[in-house]
C-alpha cells in the first residue's frame, strides 16, 4: 500500500487560504534560479502556491497554469547522495524544474496537474484506486469553479480590437473569447496563428443555449462553460492555440507577514489604509515643509510724472521701440497673466558732454566740421529726433563763431 499521501499540515494562521486539491513539500528552480529551493506548495484551481513553510497562511510565490504545454520526465542527479526525483513543468513561455522525495510523490502532483489543466481524471500513471479517488474529487470542484466564472481570455472588445491585441501582444497568447457582435448573450473566439510567415486571424460562433454554450461549427459542440469551450480549443488543436492572457494577477490590499507573538507562526496581516492629507500646513516632522509665498513686485505706475531734465545741459537719451515677440516653440504670454517688467538697463551714465577742444586752425578745419556734422546725425538718427538735433548744431555753430572771433581779435 502507498504511505500517507502528505505530511500532516499544521493548523493555519487568521488569513488561511481555502484548502488545496493537493499540498506537500516540493523542491522549485525557475529558468533564472541558479539551484532549487524548497517549499511548501499547493495546487488550487489552475494555479500553484508556494510557501516558505507548511505553517505559514501567505504564500511567496505562485504559478499559473493557464500556458501549460505539458510535463516530462527527468533524469536521476546520478550521484549517491541526490536520491532525489526530478519533473519537469513546460509552460509556453517557460520551464519549471521540480524535485520531490519519491516516485509516488511525483506520480501525484502530475496526476492532479493533468486532472485541472485537462479537465479529466489522466489514466497513463501509476496511481492507486485512493489516488485516483482524490483526483476525481478534485475535478468535480474544478468544474463547479469554473462554471462560475470567465475565463481570464475573456475580453470585452469588438473583432477589430481582438485582431490587434493578439497581433501586438503575441507572447500573451493567440485565443481570445469576447461578446459577440449582435448584442445577445452569445460569444465568439478570435484566434491568430502564423501561416508561411502571415498571420491568420479566425472568427468562430458560440451560441448561448440556456446554461449551456454550443460551438457553431460542423459537428455542434455543447459545453458546460466558457472555460470548457477555451479547453476545447485547446486540446483540439495540439495546444497550439494559447488562452490570451494579457497580464498577470495583482494584489488589491497591501499587507505584510508577522510573527504571531503567542506562537511564532507567520501570519499575513493587512496594513491599514493610510489617511488622506487635507488641505492645510504640513506636518512639522518628516514632510515636507511649505515655502513661503515669494512676494511679487508690482510694475511701476504709468501716472508717475517723469524725471525732468536740466535744459541747459546736453544729455543723451536713448530711445528705442520695444521689441516685438518672438518666440520658438513658446506661448505667448496671456493679457491675463500679470508680467512684471524687468528693470531697462542704461548703456552709460547720463553725463553731461565733455567740451570739444578747439580746433587747429588750417585746411582740416573745414573737413573737422563736416565729420562733426556727421557725427551728431549718426548720433540721432531717428527722425523724431529732428528738433532736438538742429537745436544742437546751432549751439555748436555758435559755440565755434565765438571761438572764431576770439581768435581773430587776438591776433
């Protein structure tokens, strides 16, 4: 006769997870683990839990079957001290190597993998009547499960939304259920496989009769559930066609593993839903404090009488029109918005004028006037600027007569 089918498990924390199809240790290395290690595992429903000890109630890690291809068999270690029994767990996107102590332990967790993933008692192992008892119990669970629920490829998107997420996504799979396009409580499949190195898409029709779902094709196909439709498709095509899957499963409460201080078991505990900060200052210690407002000058008022100037001197004042907008991937500034006016930086100081020297009598004299007329226009050569200019070349004239005359009444 076998030994007991598991080791007894110990009792479970506050969080215990429902009871498994089948749980005992099992050795695990994943395709980027450099040696294996061993865990506590489980099998519910399509999926794996593993954890780090048979007395703790959160798992650690777990592996979904949904892309399961198949599973074989692996050589002995070859060296005395490894007894160990090696199998592998092929999925489409990758390969799980386990090892367990005997063969009647790796002759189980084949049997109850086969049993969810196919949906049938398998009947090529070696197994004792109570094993296959197990698994039959097991497949009628596995069935009421499912019957209850969609299948995570069901998607709601229409024919052309289906094409593209299995064209764009092809890693995820290449099966998709979604609502059928004539609004009634039917389904269709949309599948995608490579041909000469183009890609196919086929439609398929499956009717809603009652409880039970009908494959529309040649020989009508009737199914208890969606999931034993995707299974279907599966099975009948050498699981070449793959349930699309998009993305994996997300916890939706943060929590964390503690130590129970009366036993000493890990037990998940959920963390407490941290409270919104309302409007107000922020807390003095370990946030971060607010700046205080920065003070914004306002622009000079227009109504100020401007500076007024000594008209006996000659100041030169620089004018120039303000320059237009000109901007290069940039918003023009709203009327709206209140811009502060950047203080106007003058070339030089407002100095009075030095007084030109006299000038060498002599036949430079006449060019020396011409270069100083020039000059002056250089100086202003804005028309708005006309009065200002003859004025000054009147004092100059006048300044260079009283020279002149000086001169002459001196020799």
């Amino acid at each position: 006769m076998a030994s007991a089918l598991s080791p007894p498990r110990g009792p479970k924390g506050k969080g215990a997870l429902p009871s498994h199809y089948y749980e005992s240790f099992l050795e695990k290395k994943g395709p980027h683990d450099q040696d294996y290690k061993k865990f506590w595992a489980g099998l519910q429903g399509c999926t794996l839990y593993f954890y780090n000890s048979n007395r703790d109630s959160q798992h650690v890690e777990k592996l979904g079957l949904g892309a399961f291809v198949r599973l074989s068999d692996e050589a002995p270690g070859g060296s005395p001290r490894d007894p160990g029994i090696y199998f592998s767990l092929v999925l489409w996107n990758q390969e799980i190597k386990f090892k367990v102590e005997s063969l009647e332990s790796r002759e189980m967790w084949k049997g109850f993998i086969l049993t969810v993933v196919e949906l049938r008692v398998p009947s090529n192992l070696t197994l004792l009547p109570g094993h296959l008892y197990m698994m039959a119990e097991a497949l009628a669970k596995e069935e009421a499960r499912r019957a209850l629920e969609v299948p995570p490829c069901f998607l709601r998107v229409s024919r052309l939304e289906a094409q593209l997420l299995l064209e764009r996504y092809p890693e995820c799979g290449n099966l998709l259920l979604r609502p059928s396009g004539d609004g009634a409580d039917d389904v269709s499949v949309t599948t995608r496989q490579t041909l000469h190195g183009t890609p196919v898409f086929r439609h398929y029709k499956v009717k809603r009769d009652g409880s039970k779902y009908v494959i529309d094709v040649e020989d009508p196909l009737s199914c208890a559930s969606l999931d034993a439709v995707v299974n279907y498709f599966v099975s009948n095509t050498n699981r070449r066609l793959v349930p699309f899957r998009l993305d994996e499963d997300y916890e939706k409460v943060l929590g964390h593993v503690e130590a129970d201080k009366e036993n000493g078991e890990s037990v998940w505990v959920a963390s407490s839903a941290p409270v919104a900060p309302g409007p107000g200052p922020a807390p003095a210690s370990g946030g971060c404090k607010q700046l205080p407002p920065v003070p914004i000058t306002p622009p000079p008022s227009q109504d100020k009488p401007p500076l007024l100037l000594n008209q006996n001197e000659n100041y030169v004042i620089p004018i120039a029109d303000a320059p237009a907008a000109d901007y290069e991937n940039e918003d023009v500034p709203s009327p709206s918005w209140q811009v502060v006016p950047k203080p106007r930086k003058l070339a030089k100081s407002l100095k009075p004028p030095i007084a030109p020297k006299p000038e060498p009598k002599g036949v430079n004299s006449g060019l020396a006037k011409k270069l100083a007329v020039g000059s002056v226009q250089a100086l202003f050569p804005t028309t708005g600027l006309a009065d200002l200019t003859a004025e000054l070349e009147e004092k100059l004239q006048r300044r260079r007569a009283l020279e002149h005359s000086a001169g002459c009444a001196g020799e």
